[in-house]
C-alpha cells in the first residue's frame, strides 16, 4: 500500500449486495477498526432509514456482514416499524 493511500484512507472495502427481509432493506456495513470489523448495517423502508451499530468487533469483513446482517434481521423481528421512531 502506497503511503499516500495509508494517509487518506486508501480502497475502502466493497459493499456487500443488500438484502430484502420482511418489507425492509437491509445494507451490512461493516466499519473498519485497526484490523478488526465493527457490526453495522443500514435498514431501510419505505425511505426511512435506521443504522445499526454495535460494540462487537470480529476478524475478517466476511463474518462481520454475516453477523450484521443477522443482528439486523433480529432488530427487525423485534421492533419493526418502530425501528424508525
């Protein structure tokens, strides 16, 4: 990696292909710490939209869609519309 990418961030990670679950998008984006991955993910509907956000931080960006993906299908199964306020 050049420095000038390390400097200014360099190529970000690909998005993953959103998701449809119950009525709602859902988009995992995962945020890169040092080497590890912190869960997010972006939950749409109907033009609203919710980010998900959580402490948890895992290895490799492949398990960090995964489980934000699932954690946000359980948001969803918990709260739906209510998600958004």
């Amino acid at each position: 990696m050049s420095l000038f990418s390390r400097l200014f961030g360099g190529a970000k990670e690909p998005l993953p292909e959103p998701e449809t679950y119950e009525g709602f998008t859902i988009t995992p984006t995962p945020i890169k710490e040092g080497q590890r991955f912190r869960l997010s993910a972006r939950i749409e509907k109907d033009g609203r939209t919710h980010t998900l956000i959580r402490a948890d931080v895992v290895e490799d960006i492949d398990t960090a869609n995964s489980i934000s993906t699932a954690k946000a299908r359980q948001l969803i199964d918990e709260q739906g519309d209510r998600l958004f306020g």
